[in-house]
C-alpha cells in the first residue's frame, strides 16, 4: 500500500490582538491650558476608542473566523475484508435480504470498534458501511472521517498504513483477527478514495444492482439520458455475474464534459471504489470508432458516475453481458506460421486486469522474426514509462509500457518470445501486433533496414530526415556533395545551411554564417549587434529583433500580432493560447475553433482518418463527377478552398449553383451524420494567376449554415504574425489519389508532413515560389497530398490545444515525388483578405 499525499491547508491558528493597558492607552500630559487639555483629552479619547472598536469588532472577527473561512474536509477510505468462518449464501448478495442487513451490521460495529482504538482516528470518525459481499466471503466497505476546518493540518495524518494498522490491531499469528462478534477477518485492505464515491446501497437514491447474463445483451443508461444529467449526480451500478464468467461492459455512446476532476465515469474490478483495483476513469466524448469498453477479472464489477460540472451532456448508454471466464484468462500460445497477427486479450476492447500472456513465435530455422506494433497504448497513472512496473509487454529482456506511435522490434534468432502483464488496476487498450519471418540476409528486399526493424525506401537513407525514428537511417553516412557535414556526424542538404533553423541538432549548420557570435541576424540577413534585442527599438527593416520580446510598447512589426484596438503584441503565436495578451483581450476572441470534440487514440501505420479525426474536412462534389476538390470550414457558412478548383478553362467551374459540399464525411459512400450543403457564392481571390499558382485561395459561402456537431467543427485561421517554424510536423487530408495518376480515395486519408524552409523551397522548386506560398512534406518523397487534395487543409497543432490552418493544398509537380514536396497556399499573407470578405 502507499501513503497518499496531501498539500497543507491554512494553519488554523488564530491572528493575536494585544489589548493596551489604561497607562499606554493615554500618557499622562502636564497641565498647561483647561481648554487646550479637554481638546487634546477628546480626541485622544475618541482615537483609542476608534482603535478599540477596530480591534474588537473588525480584526477580532477577522481572527475569530480564520478557521470558519476554511472548508471542512472529509477523508474516506474504501477496500474489502475476507470473513474467513462465514459460510457463502446467495442470499447475501441481496442487499435488501436480512442475511445481508444483518452481516453488514456486524460487519460495521467491528470496523467501527478497530478504527476507536487509534485515538487519532476515534476523533474524527463518522461511520462505516458495507456495500456488497461476493463469494470468499468478501465484504466491500468504506469508512469516512469528517476533519473540521480548524484542523486540516491533521489531514495528511489520514495515510492507508495507518487505516490499515488500525484494522489490525487484533491481529493474531496468521494475520487473522478475531472480533468481538466472531467474525474472523483473514484479509483487509484500505484505499483513499475520492468521497464523492461513497454511496450506501440502503439509504440512497441511483443506486442499482444488476445481473450480467451469458448469452444476453442488458442495457443501462446515465440518468436523463439522452436528454441530459443534472449537476451533483452520484449514481452507483453494481454488476455481477454467476462465479465462473467475467463481465464486459461497451460503452456505444459516451459523451460527458472533457474535465475529469469534476466529470467523470470511474470503473472498479471490485465492489468498492478500490484505488488498487480501478479499471479505469473517464470522461469527454468517445467517436463510434473508438468506444469504451471495458471488461473484468472477476465476475463482478462497480461503477460510479460524477458529476459536479453545471454544463450538461447527453450522458452515456451502456451494453453489459457475461462471458466464460476462461475467454479472459486464456491468451498467448504458440505462433508457427511465416506471418500473423496477435493482440492482447479482448482486443480492441480494453484489457482485463491480473492477466498475463506469452507468446512463442517460431519461424523456419535461418530466419529471424520482426513485430510491428500497429497500436500500442498502455497508459496508466504514476506509472514511469522508462520502469514498466505495472502493465507491460517485455520483448528480449525490456518491458514497454505507454502510448507509442511506432514500435517495431527484431529478434536476434528465430524464436522470439512475446510476455503481456498486467496487474489488478488500471487497463487500457492494450496492442495489435504483426510478425513476419525473414531472411536475415535481405531483410528489407528493395529496401532500407532500420535497426527498429522497419523498412523505409532507400532513397530516405541519408536525406537528413529521421524516417526510422531511432536516426539508423541518418547515421555512419557519407555526405556527398549535394550535403552538409554537421559535427555531430549527420548529413543535411547543403541548402539547409544558414537557414535560420538548426538542422543537425548540435547548431552547427548555424555556426559559420554571415554573422559574428555576439550578433543578430535579422530576418533578412543583416547583422546586427547582438544587444538590439529587445531594446523596445525596432534596429531589423523587418521587426525580428523585437518579435519575441515580452514588452516592447509601440514596436509593430510584421511579427506582431494586432489587437482590435490597434495594440501591437510582440509575442510568437499570440492568438488563441489561453492568455490574454491584448487589453481588450481580442487575441483570445473568436477562439471557439480548432477542436475535435471525440477523444482519438492514435493508430500507428494506418492512413485512413477516424471518424470525428478531422472535422473541418469539407468535400467538394462538381456536378455529376463525385468529389472534386476539398475545402476547410472556417464558420457555419463559409468554407475556404484553392481557386484552380474553381478558376479554370470551362466557366462553369466558378458557377456556384454546380457545387456541393459535404462536411462530416468519412466515407464517400456513407451520408450517415453528413451535412450537404448547396454553395451559394465563390469568391476567388482577385489576383489569382492561374499560370503560377499565386494567391491560390477561394471562398465559399454556403447556402444555409452548418449545424456544428462531434464530426463538423471549423478550423482555426492563424493570424498574419502567426509562425509555422520549418520542421514543424503537420498534418494534410483529403480524398486524393493515393498515387500519381491513381483514383480518388473513397475513404478519408491523412498524412503526416513536415514544413519545409523557405530557402530550400525557392531552391527545389527553382524559384517558383511567391511569399504567398509554402512548401511542406519530404524532400526524399513518398508522402504528398495529390489529385484531388487540392483545395484542402494543411493544419497544426500548437500547445494552446488548438489547431491552426497553416496551408491550402495548391500545386507540385506528380505526387510525392523526391525533391519536389508539395506547395501550398500560405495563409498568413492571405488572412485580412480572408477578414475583409467574411468578416472572420
């Protein structure tokens, strides 16, 4: 067990008052004038008598109520204790039988009369209840304790060990206790527990007891549901089952408020709210694609809905049925053929708790084996990442644990043996893995080995990027003469050099450039002393010098952000980050954009997008001819696009009446929760040049407004100081062809890829870029956007949680193709055109 932690309130001690004796209050005067005397006597009277009445009235009472200001805390401990001479009846897991009433009576006088005897315990102890008993017999309880506000310095007092001291006091030999009402309690256990979960199942209301059967599919639902619950519920299921099944419980529709504190679903593989034996605690909003679903150890199971927020949400449905225990128990196995696939138990639901798995993977003699983990996530609280001490998978002597976007590991012969662990509390979803024997010889024919394992084309080797992810691929390389040599030994494209970013890591594709040590260098290129740095003087033509200084009052350059009062804020990326940097605080205004409302797990490898994974994703439908183009929401009635959609030799390309959006959209032939919408009005920028691409960029207006739901939400614009550093990781989606001259996607893809700077996008593009223009994905190629992307969103994540809209997907020369990245429209030089026509 472990000692929980507690921060100190107020001291409770009250403030001290020194009353003045009647000498100090008036000193004795010598008498040198009747009247000046009274005077002087007057009003030193009427100021002692001011000051006492402050003192007695005002600071007294300030005193006085120190302690009455601090809110009374309640302290309760939850866990089970194992009857050893009762004998099971069923009868007792009718909380309304009296062979229940009466053991959890006895049960409760015993609790009770262990914790008297620690005095520290006896002075704020309240009551003790039992909640359940299973089969042992094992009865589930929880204490409370009630600490007043004059004491909240004794709260970190309350620890498990001494709970658990107390509960022993009587223990004999074989840690055995024999009460006074002959009960003999073999096992006890003691867990801190958040109060709000302490529900009596005689005397409160939404409490329920419910009986998981093999074969059938029982529901229940959130009070209110779907309408919606009420602030301050507290609402208890108690799930079983007969002994020899384990309870699965789905979650189809899940949507409470995203704040968990005060929000919240808490499940336990127990009868009480068991720290030690938690499955797991949630909230916000999960998409169909990604439900809750949870299942047990045993053959029951607990679970509490809180809520203390004053937002109300539709609430949660819920499916429970009961399944052989053995269908949780059994795992693992011997795995013979060339390749296949495994996956922890109960995958994709989440793993049960106390379970552990092994897999042998045996391949032909020669050859060795190679998994690929396509998802891995097995978080829990407290738990270091680095140590795996709780849940874990342990391949070759190391144990993973956590969330991870790529793991790919190779065995050194070929066997290679698979252990899945997970302990009494908290599961999660667990892993989906691939192997696949191969010849050790050619381990990625036609391909680059990573030492993870993983095969990349060849051409990445050496290109400067990490395409592997532990730098295999970057490493022992022989920089040609098209690249760099950094002095940490990595080779970076020789146009890199003096670009403003560091390439290598270590600087040193920044250390020998035009300027000295101890000066700046402006945006432009000039150098300058390094101490015009933030002198509140704008010394660079540009303003970089003063761009990310915390004050510099009346320095506005093409780095500030401009308020609606005309302030200017020199600080990067000011807008929409939770801080209120403008005095009329309109940099945090028109913030209610660039979320996704469902909780997504990230899946490693795929490239088709969740539902609900990127919902400003519009489609454009021409005519007759499917989807076209893509746009982004921006509002609920308009849309922003790319103006070669739209400008084109065939006028009816620009009739609005030809056009159909389809925002929500997954799949091309779903319409299940998509919004169509007729376009009423394109508005393609005014100096498009459809021979070079410049101010590629077009408005849509809509016909009617959009009804934002979980999968329809606009994107967030950046503002004209808003940086996109090169190297910044972005995402690109559309329904594009997934290669040169290939067809339009029916599903809904997406891709990662990287800003690219400036400098080296002139220089591949061989000076076809306009500063109206970006390029972003990989100079070695194989990730682009392509036919029928156009139109569509370049977005990024900051660290205000928000996602921004950097680009618009515009031109590049075939798909994906080496040194020839993609080319996108760039928002920021484009955004008070963006403001003038739409007023956003």
């Amino acid at each position: 067990m472990h000692s929980a932690r507690y921060d100190y309130g107020q001291n409770g001690k009250h403030e001290r008052i020194n009353f003045l004796s009647n000498n100090e209050k008036v000193p004795p005067k010598q008498k040198k004038g009747i009247v000046v005397g009274v005077i002087v006597a007057l009003l030193v009277l009427a100021a002692v008598a001011g000051v006492l009445i402050w003192l007695f009235v005002f600071k007294a009472n300030s005193g006085t109520t120190l302690s009455s200001r601090r809110s009374p805390r309640t302290i309760v401990f939850s866990g089970h204790m194992k009857l050893a001479d009762v004998p099971f009846d069923q009868k007792l897991e009718d909380i309304s039988s009296k062979e229940f009433t009466d053991l959890a009576s006895n049960l409760e006088d015993v609790i009770g009369e262990c914790i008297k005897k620690d005095s520290f315990l006896a002075k704020y102890y309240n009551t003790s209840v039992v909640t359940a008993f299973s089969h042992g017999v094992i009865g589930f309880y929880w204490s409370k304790f009630d600490v007043p506000g004059s004491d909240l310095e004794m709260v970190p007092e309350f620890s498990e060990e001494r709970m658990l001291d107390a509960l022993e006091t009587a223990v004999q030999g074989s840690r055995s206790i024999m009460s006074p009402r002959s009960l003999k309690i073999s096992e006890v256990t003691a867990a801190l527990t958040d109060p709000r979960m302490a529900r009596n199942p005689r005397s409160v209301e939404c409490f329920y007891v419910l009986e998981a059967e093999e074969g059938k599919i029982k529901t229940f639902a959130s009070p209110g549901y779907p309408t919606g619950y009420t602030s301050k519920s507290r609402c208890q299921w108690q799930i079983r089952a007969s002994e020899k099944n384990s309870i699965l419980v789905d979650f189809p529709i899940f949507y409470i408020e995203d704040y968990c504190p005060d929000d919240f679903v808490y499940i336990y593989d127990s009868l009480s709210s068991d720290e030690y034996q938690a499955i797991t605690q949630k909230c916000g909003q999960r998409p169909p694609s990604n439900p809750l679903a949870v299942a047990s150890s045993g053959n029951f199971m607990l679970i509490n809905f809180i809520i203390d927020s004053d937002v109300q949400r539709p609430g949660f449905e819920a499916q429970y049925t009961a399944i052989p225990l053995s269908n949780v128990t059994t795992c693992g196995g011997i795995l013979m053929e060339t390749e296949g696939v495994f996956t922890s138990p109960l995958y994709p639901r989440f793993y049960p708790p106390a379970v552990d798995c092994k897999w042998t993977i045996k391949v032909a003699p020669g050859s060795k084996v190679r998994v690929k983990f396509t998802m891995f996530r097995m978080k829990e609280p407290r738990v270091d990442i680095h140590v795996c001490h709780k849940d874990y998978v342990e391949v070759m002597g190391t144990k993973y644990c956590g969330e991870m976007t790529s793991l790919a590991l190779t065995s050194n012969n070929n066997v290679l043996e698979v252990n899945f662990h997970s302990d009494k509390s908290y599961t999660d979803k667990g892993f989906s893995a691939e192997y696949s024997a191969y010849d050790p010889a050619d381990p990625c024919p036609g391909k680059f080995a990573c030492a993870s394992g993983i095969c990349i084309a060849k051409e990445r080797k050496c290109d400067g990027w990490n395409d592997c992810g532990d730098m295999s691929d970057e490493i022992k390389c022989k920089c040609d003469k098209e690249q760099f040599p950094c002095d940490n030994g990595l080779c970076k494209p020789r146009m890199w050099v003096c670009d403003h970013v560091n390439d290598c890591g270590d600087g040193s594709d920044e250390k020998r450039c035009s300027c000295e040590e101890n000066e700046w260098r402006c945006g432009n290129g000039v150098c300058l002393p390094q101490d015009v740095v933030c002198d509140n003087k704008q010394d660079c033509i540009d303003g970089s010098d003063e761009a990310s200084c915390k004050s510099s009052p009346g320095i506005c350059s093409e780095f500030s952000f401009i308020c609606n009062n005309n302030e200017c804020v020199n600080k990067v990326n000011a807008e929409c980050d939770r801080v209120n940097d403008c005095s009329d605080n309109s940099d945090e205004a028109g913030c209610d954009c660039g979320t996704r409302p469902y909780k997504l797990n990230r899946i490693v490898g795929g490239q088709n997008a969740e539902l609900g994974e990127w919902p400003w994703q519009v489609s454009l439908h021409f005519m007759t001819n499917g989807h076209v183009c893509g746009a982004s929401i921006i509002s609920d009635k308009w849309l922003l696009s790319a103006s070669h959609c739209f400008v084109t030799n065939d006028p009816a390309n620009h009739v609005a009446s030809n056009w159909q959006t389809y925002s929500g959209m997954q799949a091309q032939y779903k319409q299940d929760g998509v919004q169509h919408r007729a376009v009423k009005t394109i508005i393609s920028h005014p100096n498009y040049d459809h021979m070079t691409f410049d101010y590629d960029i077009a408005l849509l207006e809509l016909s009617d407004p959009l009804q934002f739901t979980n999968t329809i939400q606009p994107i967030c614009l950046p503002s004209a100081s808003h940086v996109f550093p090169a190297g910044t990781s972005c995402w690109v989606t559309g329904w594009g062809a997934q290669r040169e001259g290939g067809q339009v996607s029916m599903m809904l893809q997406k891709a990662s890829v990287k800003i690219i700077n400036d400098t080296v996008c002139d220089m591949v593009t061989e000076g076809q870029v306009t500063s109206r223009m970006l390029c972003s994905g990989f100079l070695a190629g194989g990730v682009d956007a392509c036919q029928g992307d156009s139109g569509g969103p370049l977005v990024c994540f900051e660290e205000s949680g928000k996602w921004f809209q950097v680009g618009i997907v515009s031109w590049g020369e075939g798909c994906a193709r080496r040194n020839k990245p993609g080319v996108y429209t760039r928002i920021t030089k484009l955004r008070d055109w963006v403001q003038k026509e739409t007023g956003i």
